[in-house]
C-alpha cells in the first residue's frame, strides 16, 4: 500500500461538540491516514470514540492509526503511532502483526529515523517545521533534512508541526509523502471548509 497524502490527526478539544461531523468532512475530501490522538485517561470514551471512527474510516477505505496506544490498536485491529517516548517498535510491531502501519516520531533525527526503520516502522515522522500549536516546544527540522531522508530511508516520510495549505508547498517539493495536518485541516469555521482544505492538501501532493 502506498502511503501518499494527507495524514489527518485529531485533537478532541479543537474539535469538541463537532468531532464526527468534521473527521467526517475531512475524509470526504481525501485522507490518506487519520491518526486518532487522545491524551485522556478515559478509556471508555477513548474506545468508543476510536471504533465510531474505525467505523467511518472503513466506510471511506481509509486507514485508521491510534496514537500512543498500541494495545487500543490491537484490540481495533489498526495501526499505531508511537513518540519517542513511548518505548522499542519491535515488540509493537510484534504485537500489530507485519501489515499492520506503525508510524515513529523521530523529531529532526536521521539517526532515529533509520533506527526505526530498520525496526520495522511504515513511515517515519519529522518535525516540527513551523510553529505549531499543538506541540509548542518540539525542536525544529529543516527542508535539509528532508533531503537527506529521501537519500537514506526506503519507507514513507512524513512531516509535522504547523503545516498549512499556505506553507505546505516546499515540504512537498522536498519529498514528504505525507503532510500531517492538525489545526490547518480542522481549525475551520465549517465542515465545508474542513474539506475543502483536505482537497486541497492532497492537491498539493498529486501535483508531484
């Protein structure tokens, strides 16, 4: 499976009182990888939450990924993604199965993003490249950094930190395959612009 697109990431306080209607809207215009992030301790919403969208998810053949929570995705039978500080990939992967996607974050690390690969990861992550609401204090990549990537790592890049539609375009002349949008995509005034901006994200991305 190719893993090309936009990667769509949750936030339940951004999307509070409107979370199915706008994860809804964003898959309408094109989703490649939902990731669905929760740092909440409330496992009984998380659950239900997680299978409504797994739920949604099939509906539009799009793959569903749970952050942090590998045992949640086991249970779902989707993907994780796991930070750095979240422990090895191999037993994770173990766990998950060989086609199941697990994603690493690797911060604007090559070192670990080949550590991860060589772990098993489906795609690695690098950011964040612009000020992001969501990870304020995560350092910094570059557009260099991208090169060297595509140079030295034969799976799916991914890039994250305050990506919009307006500053997404040089990421994607670097070689990211996948855009991972949180605010850009669902800080809209409606669902319609929340696809919107999903069509136009992917735009982006075809026209490489």
């Amino acid at each position: 499976m190719k893993l090309r697109g936009l990667y769509a990431i949750t936030d339940s306080q951004l999307l509070a009182g409107k979370f199915l209607a706008y994860v809804e809207a964003a898959l309408e215009g094109g989703v490649t990888l939902l990731q669905y992030r929760d740092k909440s301790s409330d496992e009984a919403r998380r659950l239900r939450e997680a299978e409504a969208l797994r739920n949604l998810c099939e509906r539009y053949k799009t793959q569903l990924i749970i952050n942090d929570d590998a045992e949640l995705a086991a249970r779902l039978g989707v993907g994780v993604h796991l930070g750095q500080t979240d422990g090895p990939l191999a037993p994770v992967r173990a766990l998950l199965g060989h086609k199941a996607i697990v994603g690493a974050t690797c911060h604007a690390s090559l070192a670990l993003a080949e550590q991860a690969a060589r772990e098993g990861a489906s795609y690695v992550a690098f950011g964040r490249f612009f000020n992001s609401n969501t990870k304020p204090g995560a350092p910094s990549a570059d557009l260099e950094l991208l090169e060297q990537a595509r140079i030295k790592l034969h799976i799916p890049v991914c890039a994250i930190g305050g990506i919009t539609l307006e500053n997404a375009a040089p990421l994607v002349a670097h070689g990211v395959d996948l855009l991972a949008v949180v605010h850009g995509l669902f800080g809209a005034d409606s669902s319609a612009e929340v696809t919107r901006r999903a069509r136009a994200f992917n735009e982006l991305l075809q026209n490489k």
